[in-house]
C-alpha cells in the first residue's frame, strides 16, 4: 500500500476507493517531536480507546472517519482532506492556557474554552483567529463555524462518557476532514495522546502529561484509561 502520510505516531496508507490505513504507531512525542520514544503497546492501546470513542460519537449522532478497526492497531477510514486546524476543547484550565494567560492551575472553564490551532510544527501550531485562518486559505468561515458547533456537541458527549468512568475531561484536541463530497467529518484519534484524563477523585494525571514532564508510569495510565472507557 502507499504510504500517504508519516506523522509523528502513525502512518496512513491508501487503501484504494476513497478509503485509508490508519496505523498507530508505538511512538510517543512531546514539544513538537523534540522528545521522542517508543512505548510498547502504546499504539493498540490509543487504537482500542480512539475506537470505542468513535463509535460512541457515531452511535449519539456525529460523523467520523471511522469505518472499522482493524485490531491491534489500525483503522479502515473514510479518505479525508485534513483542514490544518487544530480544535482545541478547555473544560478546565491547564498546560498553555495558564502558560499564556492568568488562569488559576486547575480551575473550571465554564462554559469550555474552544480555541483554533494552526496545524504546522514548523510554527509550533500557533493560536489562530478567524481572520488569519482565512487569510491563510486554511478553510472557509463557515468550516469553522461547523468545526466549532462539533467540537462542543462532542465535549458534551464526552464530558458525560467519561465523567460515568472517573474521569475528568479536562482538555483535548479534535481534528476535522473534508469528504469527497465535501462534508465536515471527525477525524484523527481521540486518546490519551490528545486529550488531557485527571481521576476524578485524585486528579491523578492518566495521559500524556505523565510523558511530557517525565512522571512515569505511561503505559500503565494509558492502559487504565483503556480498562476504564471499554467498561
Ligand atoms: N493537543 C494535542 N496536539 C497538539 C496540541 C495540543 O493533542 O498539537 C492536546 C493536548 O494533549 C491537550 C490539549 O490539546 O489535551 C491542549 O493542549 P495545550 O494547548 O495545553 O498544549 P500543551 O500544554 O500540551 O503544549
């Protein structure tokens, strides 16, 4: 198959007909791929999670690229175009947000914080407004319109589904593609590697976080998170 894209963690291959390979990859970045390792079992675990996240977003009503999971560690999906905009969702404050503004560490953002991110390492996906995100052709306002009604309906969706399993979604990033017939779809993965999962009684970190500031335990957190969305 040709490889279509080889991003930090995974790969994605033409599969043919409008479809794609999806491959998690047991590699684990942070600071925009300046840190960099391998984590055994890493891939299958943020596959089986992103998965059951999809599904569970397919079955309340929003639309993704997900059309099977192919175990350990690969999805069969929908081929989209990638708007290069990060959606960022903020339920409480943490990580850039109290790095660039005077928010309290920890506190609640209500109603949730949606932010706009350029999609370019290069650039350290900066913060967009709407005006730049035209200026720069990276989609139409009305995408972003969508983009952002989405990304709410699914923090609601997702707030609930892991509030019932202890855990706080405190903050995640969402990225959307355009079909052929040029519709706005969900895309990309939804795991401890985009999303930020505190233990709802211990506010113990259980994501990437533990990576990033080199808290150990990576695997084992990722794996609880795993136990706990599959319950
Ligand atoms: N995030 C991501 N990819 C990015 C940027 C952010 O998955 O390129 C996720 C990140 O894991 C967190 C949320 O988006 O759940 C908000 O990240 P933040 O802006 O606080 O960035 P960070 O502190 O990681 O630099």
């Amino acid at each position: 198959m040709k490889t279509i894209t080889t991003g930090k963690v995974k790969t994605v291959y033409d599969a043919g007909e409008g479809k794609a390979i999806i491959e998690f990859r047991d590699d684990i970045t942070a600071g925009d791929g300046a840190k960099k390792e391998a984590k055994e079992g890493k891939g299958s675990i943020n596959a089986e999670i992103s998965a059951r996240l999809l599904r569970f977003l397919e079955e309340k009503g929003v639309k993704t690229h997900l059309k099977e999971f192919v175990r350990p560690n690969k999805f069969l999906v929908t081929k989209v175009e990638i708007i290069p905009v990060e959606v960022i969702l903020r339920n409480i404050a943490t990580g850039s947000l109290v790095r660039r503004f005077p928010f309290e560490e920890g506190s609640e953002l209500n109603p949730p914080i949606v932010e706009f991110g350029y999609k370019n390492d290069d650039y350290h996906d900066p913060m967009l407004n709407n005006d730049i995100a035209l200026a720069l052709g990276l989609c139409t306002r009305d995408d972003l319109t969508v983009m952002r009604r989405l990304a709410l309906k699914v923090n609601d969706l997702l707030k609930e589904f892991f509030f019932e399993r202890g855990i706080l979604l405190v903050d995640f990033k969402l990225e959307f593609g355009k079909t052929h017939e040029g519709e706005i779809i969900l895309a990309d993965e939804i795991s401890p590697d985009t999303c930020r999962f505190w233990d709802s009684e211990t506010r113990e970190v259980m994501d990437k976080d533990r990576f990033r500031k080199d808290m150990g335990s990576v695997i084992e957190f990722y794996s609880e998170v795993r136990r706990r969305v599959l319950s």
